[in-house]
C-alpha cells in the first residue's frame, strides 16, 4: 500500500484554510491530518502528528512563522515546512529559508503554485514560486554590482593617473594635458583608457563624479 502524504495545514484565516484544502483535497494520495489557527498550535501539533509537509503562514498570532518554523524544525526534523506569505521581500526570503523551510509562495500565486509547490519540498526539493525567485534573482544581480562597486573603490589610481583624471575632469582636451604633463598626447590617451577600466568608468561624466567624490577636483571648480 503507498503511504500517503501526511499535511498540516496552519494559518489563521479561516477563507485561507478552505481555499487550501479545496487544492489539496484533489490529490490523490495525499491527506490533511490537521488544521490550526497558530503558530504555538502549529508546533504542538506537528510534535503530535509528525506530517510529511505543513503548510504554515508566516504571520501568525501567538508565535510568527518564523520561529514556528525554526522550532518545528528542531521538534520535527523529518517534516518539510511549506511557507504561504503576502511579503514579496528578498529579506523576507532569506529569513524564511535560513530558519529551515523548504518553500515560498506567495499567497497571490496559491492556485496556480500551491500543489507544485507540496510536491517539491515532500522530494526535499526547495520551492520559490516565478515572482519569488525573479525577486532572489534580482538581489544576485544587485550584490554582484555592489561587491564590483566595492572592487572599483578599493582599487587607487597611481599619482600621474591621478593628475590625467585632474585635468580630464577640468574639461582639458587630450592634448593640452600632453602639453601641461611633459607626454604625448598618445600616452594621455593610454592613460583615459587604463584609468576608465580600471575604475570601472564608461564616460566622462562619470569620471568627473569620480574625481569629485574623491576629492581629486572641487565642484565648485565647474
């Protein structure tokens, strides 16, 4: 015989606990074994009842689903914590999987994700829905810019760069800085060419903000 897949479900909305057992009650094999209103009951009963999956809302009387997910994990090891939130917030997410569930939806996406959603983490499999995972995506891509922000600023320009970026920033021309540095107008332009890569800089005006905020030239210099 195959074992059925055992859930609870937790959330203090009573129109949130019908709508999801009316997606659930649909699946072959699978079975509610409770309903709670919050999160102390929530970690009671997963004690109790040891289900496969609990379905927990985040905001909870009594106990958040935070630390109910924390502290169903340390009671329960074995049961996978499906969490059911309105908060479409990267910290938000990392808070939820750090404290140990294994998924994320967004109540907005209930229907269409819901059921997916148990099937994953009773696989042990983590679950963000599209919205959550675009959301996770976008802090990858915004942390990666900072950490080259963070590069760029550690990174400091040699003294003859420093008096090239000086002049740049002034509004010189190519070859007046050649004339007033004692080089070739070719070396200038080598020199634009290192200091914009190695600064991270695609045109003057951002060279310009640059030597300002480093203190290189005076805004009231323009």
């Amino acid at each position: 015989m195959v074992k059925k897949l055992r859930i609870l479900i937790a959330d203090d909305h009573e129109l949130v606990r019908r709508g999801i057992r009316g997606l659930l009650h649909a699946q072959s094999g699978w079975k509610i074994v409770g309903e709670v209103k919050n999160g102390r009951e929530a970690v009671e009963k997963a004690k109790k009842l040891r289900p496969d999956v609990i379905i927990l809302d985040i905001g909870m009387p009594n106990l958040d689903g935070l630390e109910a997910t924390r502290q169903i994990r340390e009671a329960a090891p074995n049961t996978d914590i499906l969490v059911l939130t309105m908060h479409e917030s990267n910290q938000m997410v990392r808070r939820v999987l750090e404290a140990g569930a294994r998924g994320y939806v967004l109540k907005s996406d209930l229907a269409g994700h819901l059921v997916k959603a148990v099937k994953a983490v009773a696989k042990g499999r983590v679950y963000l829905t599209p919205k959550v995972s675009e959301i996770m995506l976008k802090e990858f891509v915004d942390a990666g810019t900072r950490s080259r922000q963070r590069e760029h600023s550690r990174v400091r320009p040699t003294p003859r760069e420093i008096e090239v970026i000086r002049l740049l920033a002034e509004g010189k021309a190519n070859k007046a800085i050649a004339s007033e540095l004692g080089i070739t107008t070719r070396t200038v332009e080598t020199h634009r060419a290192k200091v914009m890569l190695k600064l991270g800089l695609h045109s003057l005006t951002q060279l310009v903000h640059y030597a300002i905020r480093h203190n290189i030239v005076s805004p009231e210099s323009f």
